[in-house]
C-alpha cells in the first residue's frame, strides 16, 4: 500500500512555494581600502581609490553580505561580467 508518492503530490496540484520572487542583493568585492575619513569626506568624481588587489586577483560574490562565490573579472564589449569559478560552502549558521 503506497500511503504518499510523488505523482498523487503532483498530481493534487497542491501550491508549493517558489524562489521565483524572492530578491537577493548580490555584491562583488574586487577589492577593499582602507582611509582616514577625512579623505572619505573629501571625494568626488573622478577621484581614484587604490585597492588591495590586481586585475588578475579573483574577486567575491556576496549574496546578501555572505560570501557564495568567487570568479574573474570579465570584460565583454565593453560591459563588465564575473564569470564564476567556484561556489563557495554554505556557512553551517545560516541558512
């Protein structure tokens, strides 16, 4: 006796939810600074900030401030891409 099977789920048309609408803030990190925030306060246009890293350096993909990925920096007519090498382990305290 089959008491529960995929095919009498699917078939019951039971709503189950999706990720379809869920919106994740995505941030890739090329690099990071640090400046007295005097010079903080001081920048405009135009104004270069050097980092810790080359354009050859991997970069991170956050995913709401936790890290899920890294990649390269891509450059494809004239648009700037990651392209994603690795996905990184889920940290065991989120979820």
């Amino acid at each position: 006796m089959v008491i529960w099977s995929y095919r009498s789920f699917v078939d019951a048309e039971v709503k189950v939810p999706t990720l379809d609408n869920v919106s994740v803030d995505l941030m890739v990190v090329l690099g990071t600074t640090s400046m007295p925030i005097h010079q903080v306060m001081r920048l405009s246009r135009g104004a270069i900030i050097e980092l810790d890293a080359t354009e050859q350096d991997e970069v991170k993909v956050l995913a709401n401030n936790l890290p899920v990925a890294s990649g390269v920096v891509v450059v494809n007519r004239n648009r700037i891409a990651v392209e994603v090498k690795q996905m990184l382990p889920r940290a065991s305290d989120h979820r």
